[in-house]
C-alpha cells in the first residue's frame, strides 16, 4: 500500500477523536468541542475505507500466490 493511504488514515482517526470532546464535555466541565471534527472524520473515513478497498482490488497478487504443486 502507498504511504499516503495510511496516512490518510490516520488523519481520519484523528479527526474523529478529537469529536470525542462532546462525550468528555459532559463530564469535565469547559472541555473543548468541535463539532465538525465529527463531521469531517467521519467522511474522511468513509473515504479512506473506499480507497482502501479500490487498492485492495487492484492490487496484484504475489507470484506464486494461488497456484497449486
């Protein structure tokens, strides 16, 4: 797999940890939220699984892979 994909990733993780705020404001008072967080992780993601899955596809299989003596 590209480097890009797994940083893709990680950014997506990222994102959608910091909308975890919401959960953590409720029981520590001041937290800081950002509700796009949520928002923008979650389609970034959904898009990193797409890709993933369209490399996944792609990709060739090693020789020898499938091949029976």
């Amino acid at each position: 797999m590209p480097a890009w994909v797994g940083w893709l990733g990680l950014l997506a993780s990222a994102l959608y940890l910091v909308n975890q705020g919401d959960i953590l404001s409720t029981a520590v008072s001041g937290f800081p939220v950002w509700d796009l967080g949520g928002l923008l992780g979650s389609y970034l993601w959904a898009i990193w699984l797409l890709v993933l899955g369209v490399l996944l596809l792609l990709r060739r299989p090693a020789v020898g892979v499938g091949t029976e003596r």
